[in-house]
C-alpha cells in the first residue's frame, strides 16, 4: 500500500498468469510456447520488448521514434526513472531521459512523462510548444506503443498531458478513446481505480471528463479533441445511473464536459435522462456548496435546444426541469443560512441562468436573492448582465433592480462600453422602468463618441430612448445625418434596421402628441416636413435584401413606416413577398400583436390594391388565433382586414365572437408587458371608432348576416361621434381659412352614418381634417392613405 508504485506495476518483470501453468508434480513452470507481444521466436519470455521493431541490445530505432529498445528492468530501475522525472525542472530533463531510457520505460512510467510534461507546458505559449514539437511527437508514439499495458489512470494521464502541451494526436486520442469507453461502460479494474468488482470509479469517470475537454474546444465549430464524442457518448450513458457515486466538484466537472464536448444527441439523451430521475438530482445538487449550485445553474443555462426537433424540445423541457430543481435548492439553502455567500460574478452567473426558464421556483428565486444589494459591488459587464437577465425573465415587482442598476450605470456611462450602455437602456425599456438621469447621460455620450457604437449597440440605443420617451433629438438629427452621409447604415441586420425604423417612427408620433397636448387638444395645422427622415428613403431603396428578418423585424419595419406617414410601395411589396414564401399553415408571426401591426400598416400605407393571396393568408392566420389576440389588436386587424376589402364574412364574425366574449383566464399577461387582454367594452374611443367602421363595412357587404358586434352598434357609434368631436376645433380653425372661397356645412354627418369635418352635401364633395396623410418617400409629395381611402368607399 505504501509502495510509490501501485503493486500490479512491480509485478511487470515476471510473466503474466497466462504464460505459467501446473506441471504433474504440482510446481509452476513457464509455458514457452505462447510468447509476449514483440517477442522473436525462441527469445526467452523474461527477455520482453515493447513495440514491434528493432533490436533489444543494438539501441535500433524503432518505428515510434529514437527510443533505445532495451530489456526490461526490475521495478526499481522504474522507480528511480519515476523520481527522476518528478524531480525534473523543464520539459528538456523529461526528453532527455526518455531519450536515455525510453525503450525500457514501463507504460506507467510512459504516461507519468506525458503528465508531468504537460503540467509543464500547460502554461506556456504556443511559441514555446512549437519548439518542443518533435520531442513531443516522440514522446507520443512511445505512448501509442504502451496503450495496451495502461490502465485506465495512466490512459487518463497520457490523454489530458497531450491535451495540456496542445498535441492533439489523432491516432493516440482515438485509441486511448476506444479503451476509455469500454472501461467506462463494461467497468474496469476495480483494484486500481478503487472501485468495487467490476465498476469504474466516479472519480475516474470525472478525470476521463477532463482529459477530453480543454479550454480550446468548440464543439459547435468542430474543433473538438479526436475521440472526444466517444468518450462522452460513454459518460453520457452512465452519469444519469451513477450520480450518487460522484463526489460534489466531481459531479460538477463531469456535467460541464458533457454540455460542451459531448454531441448534441447525447447531450440531450443525458438530460432527459436526468430528468426522469429528478428526486436523484435533487438530492445530488441540495447537498451542493453554493458557489457549485451556481456552476452547474450556468451549465445548464448556456444550453440551448431547438422546439422545432421533437428530441430537442424534449431536451428543452429537461433543461427546465433540472433547473428548477437547481434554483429549490438554492432557494432553500438562502432561506436557511439568510444569505447565498457566493461572489458577485457567481450571483451574476446565476441570475443569468435563471433567465433562460419559465418556472415558479425561477420567480422565487430571483426574488430571493436581493440583488439590489450587491449592485455597489458590480462591475460594468456584470451590471449589463444582471439587467438583461431581469428583463428576460420578467420577474414581477423587480422595479427596484433596474433602477438601482441603472443610477449605477449612470454615474459609470463614460467607463462603459456602448455595447453595455445599449443593454440596460434594452432592459429597462423592455420593463418599462423610466431613468432619466441614466437616460440622458446614454443619449449624450452616444451623441458623443456615435462612432464608436455598433450598429446593433446604436439601434437598440435608440430603440430604448424612444421606447421610454426619452427626448434626444440631438442624437437622432446625428444618425439621419449619419444615414444621408453614407458614414452609417443598418442594412447588414434586418433586425437593427427594424429597430431603427420604429425608434423614428416612434419619436415622430411622440413630436405630435406633445404638440397636439400643448395646442388645447387639436393637432398642429402647420404641415410636417415633406423630404421623410433619411433612414426610411435608405430602407425603402433597392436591392432590397433576400429576408426582412424574423415576424417581428418585419411587423416593426411595416409599423414605422404607417406610423411616420411614409408612402413605400415598392418595399410594402417586398415585405409582402417575404410574408408569403412560408407554406400556408406555417406561422409567420410569432406573436399575434406582430400580426395585428403588420396588418394595421399594410391597410394603411400599403400597395392599393393588396395582393388577394396576402389577404386571405393573413386572415386565415389571424381567424385561427383570435383567442391569442388582446383585444385592442383584434380591433385593429378587424378593421385593417375591411380597410383591404376582405371578402369573406366568416372571418368578421369569428372575430366578433371573440371580441365579445371574456378571454380565457390562461391568456393574462404578466405585469410587465406593455397591454393586456380587454372585453370589447373596455377598449378605448380609438379603436371603438375602428370597430365602427367594421361595422359599416359588414352591413354594406353581408346585410343579413347576423355579427355579435351588432349588438354593441350604439355603444360604438357613441365612442366614434366622442372621438371625432375632439378635431373640433381644428375644424373651425380650417372653416375660417375657407370662408369666401368655399361654401360648406361643418361636421356634416352621411346617411351612412359617417361623419365629415367640412363637406357640400348637394355637390358630394367634402374636406377630410384629418391627419391621415401618407408621403412618398422619394419626392415628398402627398398621397392618400389606406384610412383616407377607407372612408371614400365606405
């Protein structure tokens, strides 16, 4: 037991028990006929040599390298090689001696000098490991001859000290993978890896885990060390079977290697896995120190699986289960001990994997944490980090998380990165959370240093600012500038043009609400600037590209350009174009509010006539999911789907129903997002006024049909006669500059229920006063717009 080398070792010189058999008189003898590997015929079996060429006494070189192939020496001659190299101060001492004394090395001693050699260049620069590359290719074919002595530690100790020194040897690796996964799965020697009988120990299990994974590899790009998927194919299988066996930092390192070295296959069979036996997990991660809990919460959060695959949906399921048992157990450790007692990165580690779930015991967690009170201690990235996270996760009543972040962030903006700075503003616009101080500072040092913002950094900026209603006309004069100069564009990701398209769009309609508030409720009479801003004419220009990006991208690039009156024909038809290239039953949008804008803005400043095909596609999509709309959407798609002259009344009345009917309890939206789900009744003059024209629309077409909105007509036609009283006065403002030159009656209602500002009711000629104006993007010039056109026919 207290020999220094282990006692299957001291035993090499004799012969194996296979070469010895009883005699009749009962004493053992060696049976000469059966020979060892490299053995010439009629050699005395004491006489062994490893690998195959070359003579024993003649120091010949062998096909492995310049290694003198000599007779093997008794076990002390091994132990005085194993303190030599033990003693050893550089790689070129190890070389050295096995240059001296390599042929004679037993295969112990042949992976000790590749451990402690790669112990030594572990550290070292690749400059430096160059140098020693073919000293190292030596030392790796005497390994290749010594594999089939070694046992499972020396396999380990060779493969991690090649991994170590970054000699990545096909050949070796595969083969030392080979033998390693028949131990792993059919057990190997219980009395040298201190096991029991026929099963290999964890903690051999967890130093094979190593021995294949380095810093360097990305198993995603390719780079993978050689044999590695057979490796972790085998401890994928047994580590779901074997977890109580493995030790807490063990278990851990063994789970990391799997998730970012094993294929994806087995990576998702491993967790599913897992999850079947989940009262073994959780007993394995509850008995885990804190800063381990949040090690393996950051493994399984940096994974990601695909829903679209049926296995990898299963894998995505698992992933939550797993950590919603991590994050009961952290809790419950919190409410114990009345702390964590973890670092800072390790919280921020933490918070940022439990922004990847949807469970309860995730809420409970984060709420337990009290992250607000380790904000002092955060650095920059960790401050981006923690607020990205809470905003992923939409943790409710966590207000105090974003604003402590973002004061922290605001007396930092200058020693911030722009990339940062655009994700807290991201995070605190996503949760609705107003930092003026904060808010300023960014839009300031934006205006600042704008070269020195990405694309992406610059458009989530400015889509934060206009979010919140952040005023900074300044910065946004600066990227139109920008734009018209040619020093900028957004054209390389749809989804940055897209955010910077809404963000004017928005601060457009933001000018006009402020102007409209501080005129005495009437819009401003002086008209908006011809020429669009020079971000729209850049979007609206050819070659448009292959994709407008996701359903929202092109929600939101549609959306701005109605919403800042900008005629785009051409670019309406190619959104158009990309809506339709999915398969009929395929769903473009994701979320049925991306649905409802995108159909808004076609009706309003879209190709007239819209193409009969993206009609009748959208409104398919949007009868079969009118359960998932909130209710001021579905008024919206309800008139923009009359604004397009829908034909088919079955589509009206199945919105209808649903717009009069509750909502499902399932449907209610959490505290942070930006609406929820209305009775028809609640919804606001606006988009009643819409439902109005519906109506008018539904009657004129089917008279007889019989649609649950008609019930509500007079409620309706209420809030549209409110709503359009409020343009009164601008009315008469218009009235005035037209007296003597034209004769008409004010506010003069139709038989048809339609109300007109200024009209000549026996010539049938009126004046809209309303803001329902589109211009071209090129030349500025007027046109009407969906709603204007609307009207006319109706």
């Amino acid at each position: 037991r207290n020999s220094p080398m282990p006692l299957s070792y001291r035993l090499a010189s004799p012969p194996p028990p296979s070469m010895m058999h009883r005699s009749r008189s009962g004493r053992s003898r060696s049976r000469s006929p059966r020979r060892w590997r490299g053995e010439a015929r009629g050699r005395s079996p004491r006489r062994r040599s490893y690998g195959g060429g070359g003579s024993s006494r003649d120091g010949g070189s062998s096909r492995g390298g310049r290694w003198r192939d000599d007779d093997v020496v008794l076990p002390d001659q091994q132990n005085r090689w194993k303190r030599q190299m033990e003693e050893a101060s550089s790689p070129e001492a190890i070389f050295a001696l096995c240059e001296r004394e390599g042929r004679a090395f037993h295969a112990w001693n042949a992976a000790k000098a590749a451990s402690l050699v790669g112990r030594m260049m572990a550290t070292t620069s690749r400059r430096e490991q160059l140098r020693h590359e073919a000293a190292v290719a030596r030392l790796a074919a005497l390994c290749r001859q010594r594999l089939e002595d070694m046992e499972p530690w020396p396999l380990v100790d060779t493969a991690r000290g090649f991994a170590q020194m970054g000699f990545f040897d096909a050949s070796l690796f595969e083969s030392v993978a080979a033998k390693l996964r028949f131990k792993i799965l059919r057990g190997g020697h219980g009395n040298v890896l201190g096991g029991h009988g026929n099963v290999l120990e964890a903690k051999a299990v967890a130093a094979i885990a190593e021995a294949y994974t380095t810093r360097d590899v990305d198993v995603h790009k390719g780079r993978v060390v050689p044999g590695a998927f057979v490796v972790f194919e085998a401890i994928a299988t047994v580590l779901p079977r074997r977890l109580s066996d493995f030790e807490q930092k063990d278990f851990t390192a063994t789970l990391k290697s799997v998730a970012t070295s094993a294929k994806k296959e087995d990576l998702a069979r491993c967790l599913e896995a897992l999850a079947a036996d989940d009262d073994a997990f959780a007993r394995q991660v509850a008995d885990l120190r804190p800063h381990l809990l949040t090690d393996v919460a950051a493994v399984l959060g940096a994974l990601s699986f695909s829903d679209k695959r049926e296995e990898q949906g299963k894998a995505a399921k698992a992933k939550e289960k797993l950590l919603a048992a991590v994050a009961e157990a952290t809790t419950r450790r919190i409410r114990e001990k009345g702390k964590l007692g973890v670092k800072v990165q390790q919280m921020v580690a933490l918070v940022t994997a439990m922004a990847t779930t949807t469970h309860d015991a995730q809420q409970d967690l984060l709420r337990s944490l009290n992250v607000e009170e380790r904000v002092p201690e955060m650095t920059p990235d960790e401050l981006a980090a923690t607020a990205r996270a809470f905003a992923a996760a939409r943790v409710p009543s966590s207000s105090v998380v974003f604003e402590t972040v973002a004061a922290r962030a605001a007396t930092k903006v200058e020693e911030t990165s722009p990339e940062n700075l655009a994700d807290i503003a991201w995070a605190c616009a996503t949760a609705w959370i107003a930092a003026p101080d904060f808010l300023n500072g960014l839009a300031e040092d934006a205006l600042r240093r704008l070269s020195s913002f990405s694309s992406k950094a610059l458009a989530r900026t400015l889509w934060a600012l206009a979010r919140l209603g952040a005023p900074a006309p300044a910065l946004f004069a600066a990227v139109d500038h920008a734009v018209l100069q040619g020093t900028r564009h957004f054209r390389d990701d749809p989804a940055d043009l897209a955010d910077v398209l809404w963000a004017f769009a928005k601060q457009s309609q933001q000018r006009e609400t402020t102007t409209t508030t501080t005129t005495g409720g009437s819009p401003p009479l002086e008209a908006p600037p011809r020429a669009p801003p020079g971000i729209f004419r850049l979007a609206a220009s050819s070659p448009f590209p292959s994709s407008f990006g996701a359903g929202k991208d092109v929600a939101k690039t549609a959306w701005a350009f109605a919403t800042a009156h900008v005629s785009a024909p051409r670019l309406f038809e190619a959104l158009a174009a990309d809506v339709l290239k999915l398969k009929k039953d395929e769903t473009f949008f994701a979320a049925p509010a991306d649905l409802a804008n995108f159909l808004w803005a076609y009706a309003y400043a879209g190709k007239s006539p819209a193409p009969a095909a993206l009609v009748a596609r959208l409104a398919a999509e949007a009868s079969r999911r009118k359960e998932d709309f909130a209710a001021h959407d579905l008024a919206r798609a309800a008139w923009a789907l009359a604004c397009l002259g829908l034909d088919d009344h079955a589509v009206f009345r199945d919105l209808g129903d649903a717009l009069t009917t509750a909502p499902p309890a399932s449907k209610k939206q959490s505290l942070l997002a930006s609406s929820s789900l209305e009775r028809v009744d609640e919804l606001d003059d606006a988009r009643q006024a819409d439902l109005y024209f519906v109506l008018l629309y539904v009657f004129a077409k089917w008279p007889e049909l019989d649609c649950a909105l008609s019930a509500r007509y007079d409620a309706i036609k209420a809030a549209y006669s409110h709503q359009s009283a409020g343009s009164y006065e601008v009315r008469l403002e218009v009235a005035k500059l037209l007296e003597g030159s034209w004769d008409h009656t004010v506010a003069f209602a139709t038989d048809e229920g339609i109300e007109l500002d200024l009209a000549q009711p026996d010539a049938k000629v009126a004046v809209d006063v309303a803001f329902d104006y589109l211009r071209d993007v090129h030349t500025g010039d007027y046109v009407p717009s969906g709603a204007t056109r609307f009207k006319a026919s109706l």
